[in-house]
C-alpha cells in the first residue's frame, strides 16, 4: 500500500525531503521517474492517475514504497505534524510486493534516490 | 530557545491569527518532545491547522482538523503547561460542530464564526518537568 496525503494538507513541505524515494512533490508540480517527466492529465506506468494535485503536496503511487527498503515506518507519516499522510486505500500492497517494488525502482531510477 | 519561550511565541502567534506561524514554531516543539504531552502540543497544530483551513477556504480540512485537535486536547486535564483546555475545548467543539454542519449542507463556511483565541496563564514548574522528562526519554 503506497501513502497518500489527504486535502488536510497545510502544505508545510515537512514531508517532502524526507522521502527516501523522492516520491513526494509539491502541488502542481511535475513529476518523474526513470528519466521520464509526467504531468498532471499522465497516468503512471502502473496506470494509475488518481493522485496528481493541484493543490497539496501529493505522492506518486509508483515511487512509494512505504519507506521499505529503507526505514521502519513512513517518514512522511512520522513527520507530518498534522497526520495527513494515510495509508492509500486505492494502491494496495503487500511488504513482498513493496520489497520488489525497491528492486524494481532501485534497477530503473537509481536518480531517484536521496544522498 | 527553551521548550516554554518556544511554545509562548507559538500561543503570541495563535492568537494573532498567525496560524500558519504558530504550526511551524510548535512543530519545533512536537519534533524535539517525547512522553506523554506530544499529543498535546499536536493537538494545538491541529487546532491552528484546522483554523488556516477556514482561512483557506477549505472546509473538510478544517472540520478534520479541528477534530483532531479536540481529540487529543480532551485527554489532558485543564489546565496543561498553563492552557485553559476547558475554555479552549468550549470555544473548539462548537466550531467545529457548525463547520460540520455547513460541510453535511454543502454550504460554504459561515461569516460569523468566532476565531478562538488561547488563554495561557504561565506555568514555568509545568515546564521544567517537560524538560526534565524528556531529557530522561533521550
């Protein structure tokens, strides 16, 4: 299950450099994976074209990985000061599917990854 | 800056209106705290959260958000490191109750809501136990 940012959002930007998959971007903002730039009417590889927002700081469902791979818990969700970063109840998956999602991610968009 | 100086500046700004400011600077507070009062410092983020939310015309965030903040205000006695809860949850439930109501109507956020505003009586012994406790949790 990949995270999703409700519209409680204040759009306080605390979430976002937390993100081991850089996979939070601010509202209105494009964004990419593997070298490929999507905009807001672009679904993701996966087909899903549900989370863009105009408005709020949103998650690509394509790049969470619910920090497996990488911490114990959601960084966002840990740092978010007003508890909007949910569990996303439309992109469903498994701890073994989150782990092939790393493989997946770590063999396509190394870039991706923070320093 | 100490815990108290840090959190009356966030109060000054609460009930300045300053809503956005008054997140940030308790944000300080609610990342470095560990023990039992973290939810109480978020639940004044939400309170201030929910009332930028009527600021931005966002009304489901504001009523989410209020009612996080009476969540978590009410499992503290009153007062709390010198903040009236009673009157502070008083001036909350309604609002978020008429906010609630205007959300279930489809209807905008009403012009007469009444901001509430934090009573803070300070409460330096409430503090240097906060300070203490959570120099032992680290």
């Amino acid at each position: 299950m990949s995270i999703y940012i409700t519209t409680d959002c204040i759009n306080c930007g605390a979430c976002e450099p937390e993100c081991p998959n850089t996979a939070i971007y601010e509202g209105g903002a494009n964004w990419s994976l593997a070298g490929v730039a999507y905009g807001p009417t672009d679904p993701a590889p996966s087909g899903a074209n549900d989370f863009w927002s105009a408005d709020y700081f949103y998650i690509v469902p394509d790049k969470c990985t619910e920090c497996v791979g990488f911490h114990d818990e959601p960084q966002c969700a840990a740092v978010c000061p007003v508890d909007v970063c949910l569990p996303d109840p439309n992109h469903v998956e498994s701890k073994e599917e989150l782990e092939l999602k790393v493989e997946y991610l770590n063999l396509v968009d190394t870039s991706r990854l923070r320093n | 800056m100490s815990f108290r100086d840090t959190f009356e500046s966030g109060i000054t700004e609460f009930n300045e209106g300053e809503y956005f400011a008054c997140h940030d600077t308790l944000e300080e507070i609610w990342r470095a705290i560990r023990g039992e009062s973290r939810r109480f410092f978020q639940g004044i983020i939400h309170a201030a959260a929910g009332l930028l939310h009527i600021e931005r015309g966002n009304l489901p965030g504001s009523v989410s958000q209020l009612g996080k903040a009476i969540d978590k205000l009410r499992d503290y006695p009153s007062p709390h490191l010198g903040v009236d809860l009673e009157r502070l949850l008083a001036d909350l439930t309604p609002l978020r109750e008429k906010l609630g109501r205007a959300l279930e109507q489809g209807a905008p956020a009403p012009s007469d809501l009444r901001f509430p505003t934090i009573s803070y009586t300070p409460d330096p012994l409430g503090f240097s136990a906060l300070e203490a406790a959570n120099d032992e949790h680290e």
